[in-house]
C-alpha cells in the first residue's frame, strides 16, 4: 500500500477538505488538533441523517478533531460526517465500563464520550457523575458474594481528570446510593454478559 492510501491519511485529507470548503479557505488553513481510531456502530457511523437507513455492522474509522472546532467520524474509505455537536476539550467526558467473569469468563464492555452521547444523555450522565462524587468514591468496591466472581470496572475521565472504579465480591457497598444510580445509567447501555439475566451490577 502506498502511505498516501493509509486508511488514516484518506479520512483526515477527506476530513480537512470538507472543513476547508465549509471555511472557505485552503486546505493548508486548516490545522489537526487531534485524530484516534474508532469503531462505529453503523454504517453511518453513529450520524444518521433523517429517515437514512444505516447497516448495522461495526464500522472501523477515525475519530478527528480539526483546530477549528470541527469534529468528524470517518471511516477507512474517505467517507466522513461532520458531528454537529461542539465540545469543550477541558469539560469532555469519557467513559469505559467492563464486566467480566462468571461461567467460562464471559466479558462485555461500552465505551462513549461527549461527541457520541446525545446532549440530553450527556446531561444525565454530568448529573449522574456530579451526585456520586465519583471522583472521590474509592478505588475498590466490595458486594457481597456472587458465584463465579463477576467485576465491573467503570473508567470516567472529565477534562484532564480520570478515575477509575473496581466492583468486585466481597462487602457490601449498597450505601454508596448515587453511585449506584450511576452505575446503573452506564450499565444499562452495555451488551449483558447473562442475555438472560442481564450485568447483574447495576
């Protein structure tokens, strides 16, 4: 493969050229702030437009983040969507959740953040975060015993600030309420580890 073909390369030229029309300046006006891998949930990569029929399959593309403010999601083929959101770099939210174990050591994860969420879910989920102290609530929690150990472990960084929170069996922790309502926001957007029985760890 020649470099100029690297999937990367084709989403950010295809990213900086549409931000470039949009500006009306040249491409060469337009700097990268940042760009990541990502996978979409669809083949519209998560940006619908209304009534557009999307193939649900995983999509792998790029996550870029233009110096002007503009964000795109793009896939390996050039095609992007401009989101039209605009987030604050310093009040940005993310979040990683995992669950694991159980019969045969089953896992499932979800993963979001501020570009992916709807503004009335990322309302919830800094309302959520704010009523737990979740920057303060320990590095371990204990419950009481579940056969064949299941952990969960929920990772929320907002800004620069991260922190992560590890479930496990042992003590029980059902005192710690909003957290636990916080636990639950995050836990009913992941795939069940049991389909039949959901996470068990909301």
């Amino acid at each position: 493969m020649n470099a100029v073909d690297h999937p990367a390369l084709v989403a950010l030229s295809a990213a900086i050229e549409n931000a470039a029309n949009l500006l009306r300046v040249p491409a060469e006006g337009v700097a990268l702030g940042a760009m990541e891998a990502r996978d979409w949930p669809d083949s519209c990569l998560g940006l619908p437009e209304d009534d557009e029929a999307c193939a649900e399959v995983v999509t792998p593309g790029y996550l870029i983040r233009l110096s002007d403010g503009f964000t795109y999601r793009a896939d390996h083929h050039g095609n992007v969507r401009r989101a039209r959101k605009r987030v604050i770099v310093d009040t940005e939210i993310r979040v990683r959740y995992s669950v694991s174990g159980g019969i045969g050591g089953r896992s499932t994860s979800y993963e979001t953040d501020s570009y992916q969420l709807p503004e009335a879910d990322e309302e919830e989920l800094r309302r959520l975060i704010a009523e737990a102290n979740f920057f303060d609530v320990p590095n371990f929690l204990l419950e009481s015993p579940v056969a064949d150990g299941i952990t969960s472990r929920l990772w929320i960084a907002v800004g620069r600030r991260a922190h992560q929170v590890t479930r496990g069996d042992g003590i029980d922790a059902d005192d710690i309420e909003a957290f636990h309502a916080l636990a639950a926001w995050v836990d009913a957007r992941t795939p069940p580890l049991f389909p039949e029985v959901g996470n068990l760890l909301a």
